[in-house]
C-alpha cells in the first residue's frame, strides 16, 4: 500500500521538496517500527511524552528542521537515549520523498573486479551518513529492470549502476530524475548515455600494452575480448587494433576472438587461438579473468608462459601476483571508479546542477613473469639454432604480418 502511495503521481505533487506534519511523520513512524519488528515501545509518542513536548517539538529535534529552545531539545534528546529510539528509515524516506539509501546494481558479484568498486563506493557512502543497498544482475538486462523497478520503493537518494549486457537505461533514469535521485554509471556504459560517468582509459591501456610486446619483439600477436557490444571490451581491442596499425601489422580475423568476461570464456578461446598456424606468440586478454582461462589452456597443451607464449590481462586484480608465472596486466582502480562516483552522487546531492560529468581515470601497465620475447624462431629475419636429432620445419605463411 505504502509502495502504491509513493508511486503515485498525487503523491509527488504534494510531498516533493516539502515535510510531513508531525501528526502523519509520527503515524509513519510507529506503523513503520511495527511492521519490521523493532521495539513498538520506542516511537515518537513516547518520546514526546517522556521529554513532556509536542510531537512536533520531537520532529524538529531529530531532523534538525526547526531550531528548538535547549531545555527543550536537551529533554528530547535524553528521552531518545533513554529509550534506544531509533528513527524508521522508510517513514524518513517518506517524509523527505528520499532515504539515506544508495542503491548499487553490479553484473556479476563473482568476478573478482567488482568488489573492490563497491568497497569504494561504500566507504565513501557511509563517511558521508549514506547505506549502500546491493542488487547483482548476473548480467541480465531483464534482472537490471527488476532490481531498478524494486529499488524505487527503497526511496533510494541516488544510484551508481555498472549496466548489464544490452542494457539501455536512459528511460529508468529519466524517471529517477524527475524525483531527484542522481544516478552515475560506472566501468561500461549503455546504449545512449548521456548522464554523469566513470570508466577507465581502456582504450588507452590496451595500446599500451601492445606497444610493450611489439617493442620485445613479437609480431604474432592475438587477443580475447569480451563482449563487443560493451564499451569497455570494444575500447580495448579499438587500443590493440591502433597499435599494430602503427606498428604496419596485418591482423587475421582469426587472432581475434570474443567471448565472455569470464576465465571459462578464456579458456575455450585459448584452445581455439593455439590451434593457429602460425600460433600467436603473445595473447592480450581482456580482463584477468579471461587471462587466467587462458593460461589453464596454455598449461594443458604442454605449452610454456611465457617462454613460448606470452600473455597480458586487464584489470590487475589482486590474485595476478599469485598466479605462475604472475600475470602481468593493465592496472585499473576498482576501488577508485567506486569512490569517484560516489562522490559524483554526493555532489548532485548537494545542489550541483552542471552538465554531466565524464570522468575516465588513467590506467598502468604492470609487468610480471607472464611476458618475455618470443621465442627465436619466431622472431623476424632470425633463425633458431636446430637442436641436435631435430629437423627444423618448412616457413608458413604468417597470419600476422608486416
């Protein structure tokens, strides 16, 4: 019933931007405490009887609306600590038409990517007196929808959102707007995006990459990527792409394969990509997931990382030091895209009306024992020394060439 009321345009019409009398804040309140099972003996009516004043003397007190004389405020004040009182969230949240909920929505909680831009998101939330509600999309657009619909009756105060696939949440947010509610969307963005931002420079660290295995030597280069409808997958192999044109590298169809952000992706692609003649003597992946994959399948065909193949991820995340070799990979901040966009959220919330922002933060490059030059023989305009008892074989033609 609560949720009908709030959806209602009626309701908007009269209670945005104002407060609830007291007589109705106080009703909210203790129907509020009631229904979730707290102490139906801490509501406002005890505390106005206790501290002897009007309902409305307790509602200035604990919104700080309306200045109270100290006497007065002192008893009320000691009344609440009295009786362990703590005020409804949701009967707030109707009072103000907002709680002090952000809402978060991630595509899929088990990647190891997406907790450290909670964290961030969340630190930054509660130092400022703000709780974090988290929804996982399993990266279904159709669950996105869900969660966004089931979010309102949350009365959240803003939503930072790492879309979905094939999401598209220009009509969700423009409804959040017209009440207020900030939204950000962080690490991909969807279709016809237009609103505040953060992502990393993919494009830019993918290129940089690159340019790394190109200056040791090799030419013979692949690369995994995710999704090509997400901005960040198509950014990344845009990065790869731009730097073998500069270096007057041909790419193959074939060396370059999509699939999903997951190490199950990259292991079925590895498969596929060691299968080539000539095989790739470097792989780029597009996040540490599909890299990990990748180096489980190098593994199985008896191959050596990086002495015969190298390989790079995306993302750094915190178990690419304990992989062997260690993964070397661009390095992006979770903990930074979170804490940025929080902070973003907050300055909507504080009265900043300016034109969207778009922040992208740099990335680096981090080198461990996963890259080495290639191996001689696949080298340009250099032969390997045969091994005794070996027959070297005849050149093929190159599916990477200058």
């Amino acid at each position: 019933m609560l949720e009908e009321h709030w959806n209602s345009e009626s309701f908007h019409t009269l209670y945005t931007g104002s407060r609830l009398p007291a007589r109705i804040e106080s009703i909210l309140d203790s129907t509020t405490t009631r229904f979730y099972g707290a102490d139906p003996v801490a509501n406002m009516n005890d505390i106005a009887r206790m501290a002897r004043v009007s309902l409305g003397t307790v509602s200035h007190v604990l919104n700080n609306s309306v200045e109270v004389r100290e006497p007065l405020r002192k008893r009320v004040l000691e009344a609440v600590q009295a009786t362990g009182y703590q005020p409804s969230q949701l009967a707030r949240g109707l009072r103000r038409v907002k709680t002090n909920m952000i809402g978060m929505i991630i595509p899929d909680i088990t990647n190891p990517f997406f907790p450290a831009v909670v964290r961030g998101a969340e630190d930054i939330a509660f130092s400022n007196g703000y709780r974090l509600i988290l929804c996982n999309t399993d990266n279904d657009h159709s669950k996105e929808l869900v969660h966004l619909d089931a979010l309102r009756t949350y009365l959240p105060t803003g939503l930072i959102v790492i879309p979905s696939n094939f999401s598209d949440l220009t009509a969700q947010a423009e409804s959040y707007s017209r009440v207020g509610t900030g939204v950000v969307c962080i690490d991909r963005l969807p279709k016809n995006w237009s609103g505040d931002s953060v992502t990393a420079n993919n494009e830019e660290g993918a290129y940089n990459a690159i340019r790394h295995l190109l200056q040791m030597g090799h030419t013979k280069l692949a690369v995994i990527t995710g999704p090509l409808h997400l901005t960040n997958a198509k950014e990344r192999l845009l990065g790869f792409k731009r730097a073998l044109r500069e270096a007057g590298l041909h790419l193959a169809p074939e060396y370059v394969q999509e699939t999903t952000f997951d190490k199950l992706g990259g292991h079925s692609k590895t498969q596929i990509l060691l299968r080539l003649i000539p095989r790739p003597t470097a792989i780029f992946a597009g996040n540490d997931m599909i890299a990990l994959g990748a180096l489980l399948a190098i593994r199985e065909a008896g191959l050596r990382c990086p002495e015969e193949i190298s390989l790079v991820g995306f993302d750094d995340l915190d178990l690419a030091e304990s992989t062997n070799p260690s993964l070397s990979s661009v390095s992006q901040s979770g903990y930074q895209l979170g804490t940025t966009a929080a902070r973003i959220l907050l300055d909507r919330l504080e009265g900043d009306k300016g034109p969207a922002k778009h922040i992208v933060l740099e990335t680096s490059l981090k080198l461990r024992q996963s890259v080495a030059p290639p191996p001689a023989e696949a080298r340009p305009n250099q032969k390997a020394t045969p091994r005794r008892g070996t027959k070297t074989r005849p050149a093929m033609s190159n599916g990477l060439q200058p």
